[in-house]
C-alpha cells in the first residue's frame, strides 16, 4: 500500500487481518459452495463491534470515519465479498437514522444496531423499479397513530436473517416530483402483513440470503417516521447510498487484491518452459497492471471516504470511487483466472469465487452506467459555461 497509515489505523485493520485470515478466508469457499449463511463469522462481528463500525461512540458503536471504515471493508471483503454486505446496507440504515433521525430515534434504534441486535439493511428497490428509484409502488397510509403499508421489496440483502430494514415507500403518490412524495420508516419483522419471500439464487454474493419482501396492511408505529415528518425519504437515501458507495469501491479494492495476491503467489510457483511463469514478461505486465489499478483505486475510495469525513456531499467521488474499484474487481479476477490457467477455472482455488463475485459490485449501490450519469452530471454542475 503507497499510503501511510496512522498507528491507530494500523491496530484496527491488523485487527481485522487476523479475523480475516483466521475466520473467514479459510471457510469463504465453503460456505459460498453450499450458500451458506455464516453464523458464527457474524457472532465474531458482533463481539469486535462491526455492526457499529460507523456509529458514533455515545450511540455504543466503535465511531469509525469512513476512511477507516474503507480500510476495514477491504480486508473483509479480501476475504469474502459477501461478508461486508452484512454491515452496508446495516449501517446505511443506522446513517440515515444517525442523519436525520429524531434525538428519540437515534436513542432507540443506535445502540441496538450498534450491538448487532437488531442488524438489517435497506429496502428501496422493487421488481419494476431499482435504478429509478422515484417508481417504487409500496405505499404508507396514515391511520391514527400509525401507517398502513401495502406493496413488496426485491433484491433485499439480510433479508433473511435481519429483523430490522430502513424502508422507502410512497406517503403521497401525487406530489410533482415523485420523490417528494417519498417517506423512510423503521419496520421489524415478527409483526403480521410483513412477509419474507424466498431466498434468490445467485451467481455469487452467497451466504447472505437475498430475498422478497411483501407487506399487506402491515401497520408500523408513526414514531417509526425517520424525522417524524413525510416527504424527506428520497433524500435521506441519496445522502446515505454515498456511504454505500464507499463500501462498495472498498469491496471491490478487496476482491482485486485478493486477486493480485494469490496471482504473485501463484505465478512463483507455477513453471512453464523451465521457469516460474511470474519470469514471463506478459504475465509480469497484468501483475504491474492489477498492482498499479489497485494503488488508483485505493486513492479513488480514500478521496471519497475523506470527502465524506468532511461532511461534504460526495456523489462525484464515490460514484468515481465505485465505478472504477468495481470494475477493477471484475478485471482483476479475470486477470487472475488467465494467470492461473486451468485451475484458476476449477473450485480448488478461490479465483472463480472472486470471478463470480465480482458482477455484484457492478450492479449494487446504482448500476455503474448509473454512477457515469451522476458523475457527468456532478461535473456539468462544477463547471457550467
Ligand atoms: C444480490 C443483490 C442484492 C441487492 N440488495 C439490495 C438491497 O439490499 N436493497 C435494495 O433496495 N436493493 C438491492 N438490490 C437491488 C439493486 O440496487 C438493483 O438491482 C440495482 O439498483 C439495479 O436495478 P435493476 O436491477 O432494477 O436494474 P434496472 O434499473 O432495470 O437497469 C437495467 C439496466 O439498464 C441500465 N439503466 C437503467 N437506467 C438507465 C439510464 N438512465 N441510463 C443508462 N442506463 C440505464 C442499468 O444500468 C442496467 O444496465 C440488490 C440487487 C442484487 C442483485
């Protein structure tokens, strides 16, 4: 890494090096194999605090910055992809409630969070609408002291084992425009009209459970309101999903460095005509190549998380950070594969994981031609003639 790290910095990500190393490289495959959940690598997290890796400290989390929190998030994902999604789309939830959450809210929801014991994600997308997320259908009617909400949810991640999820849906379906119509509610499971469908079988990302959600006259409490007034949903989101994004693009530094490093490995042991293949000088070109991206992208997803950590709107930087770290990830896997020949194609080494697993990253947290239009229209708005 060409950056330097401080000491506290350093203690908490060889912190997780060895969670890394000890936990969870030596079962990823595995329990990707059988699309396992990992229970007990979520016990862990919870006991090194995890699920509050961004929340602040007086809300019982670990109060990481995000630049810290991007270091974090490439070491798990160095491991297994699938793990940070345990805590994106998490504690995307708790920002938003941390943001723009009543002082109640926060007090409520933080430290439960924080803990592990109440852990979900984010429920936005629906099977017509995910990039445009203004023609989500579900909808909130207030009655009394409560709201009514009707509709489903797709593609929700923790859906299976989570029991809480930040849900956007639509308080007024006629406001010009629609997101002004849009309200974000905390909802638990275990109350009735809240279904869980079932689990959705994927290329990668396995382990975690990604499932269909359905609500058919499932009351929530209107304290349950993120800011206790409607209409404020669609922006919330927008602020939080540069969190996401962040995540993201550090997961995606995490699938190419594991990428890298197994290949440096790989190509010194590995001979063809008498020597090591890394002597060949076009396998020595993809490892300069995935090594020098890896550095670019690393300074991508750093700018971004400090952007953040200044408390500046940050949708040029993390959709610059996400586009390129992402599709770095699924680059570098495919370098990875050629580099290990035939048996980078077979389940006896982890590269067709870090393959499978990649496509995800161009998808999740706005498609990439998506970050293109937010960066083109981020810069049309900083240099306008
Ligand atoms: C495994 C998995 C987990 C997920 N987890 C969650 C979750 O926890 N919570 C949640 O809310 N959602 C989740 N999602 C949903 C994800 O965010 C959406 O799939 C994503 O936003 C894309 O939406 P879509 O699938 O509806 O594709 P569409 O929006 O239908 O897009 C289809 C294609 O059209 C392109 N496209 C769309 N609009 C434009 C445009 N204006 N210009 C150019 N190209 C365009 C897209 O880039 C894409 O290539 C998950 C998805 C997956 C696969």
């Amino acid at each position: 890494m060409l950056i330097e790290l401080t000491p506290e910095q350093e203690e908490i990500v060889g912190t997780i090096r060895k969670f890394v190393d000890n936990e969870i490289a030596p079962v990823a495959s595995q329990l990707d194999h059988a699309d396992e959940y990992p229970h007990a690598i979520v016990e862990k997290m919870k006991e090194l605090g995890l699920f509050g890796a961004t929340i602040p400290i007086e809300y019982g989390g670990i109060g990481l910055d995000y630049l810290t929190y991007a270091m974090v998030v490439e070491e798990l994902a160095r491991g297994w992809m699938s793990i940070p999604g345990l805590i994106n789309s998490h504690l995307i939830m708790a920002y938003i409630v941390k943001t723009f959450g009543t002082e109640a809210q926060r007090k409520k929801w933080l430290p439960a969070f924080a803990s592990g014991e109440k852990r979900g994600g984010l429920a936005l997308s629906e099977s017509d609408a995910g990039s445009d997320v203004q023609a989500i259908r579900t909808s909130a009617r207030r009655s009394g002291d409560h709201y009514v909400i009707n509709g489903s949810k797709m593609w929700i991640t923790n859906a299976r084992y989570g029991n809480t999820f930040a849900l956007l849906a639509k308080t007024d379906a006629n406001t010009d425009p629609p997101h002004r119509g849009m309200s974000m509610f905390i909802i638990e499971k275990g109350h009735p009209g809240f279904q869980v469908g079932r689990d959705i079988k994927k290329l990668g990302y396995r382990g975690l459970k990604t499932c269909e959600l359905f609500f058919e006259d499932f009351e929530v409490p209107a304290e349950n309101l993120v800011s206790g007034v409607e209409g404020g949903g669609f922006k919330f989101v927008m602020s939080a999903l540069e969190t996401g994004r962040i995540n993201v693009a550090a997961r995606g530094l995490g699938v190419a460095r594991a990428s890298l490093e197994a290949s440096l490995r790989y190509a010194q042991q590995r001979r063809t005509f008498g020597k090591p293949i890394a002597e060949h000088q076009l396998i020595q070109e993809k490892l300069a190549d995935m090594a020098t991206k890896l550095e670019a992208g690393r300074m991508l997803t750093y700018a971004a998380a400090k952007a953040k950590d200044d408390g500046r709107r940050v949708d040029l930087e993390a959709g610059m950070a996400k586009l390129f770290a992402t599709e770095l990830a699924m680059e570098s896997s495919l370098e990875a594969m050629r580099i290990h020949g035939g048996y980078g194609y077979t389940e006896e080494f982890p590269i067709e994981r870090y393959f499978r697993d990649s496509p995800l990253l161009l998808i999740g947290e706005g498609t990439n031609e998506i970050q293109k239009l937010v960066i083109a229209r981020e810069l049309l708005k900083r240099y306008p003639v």
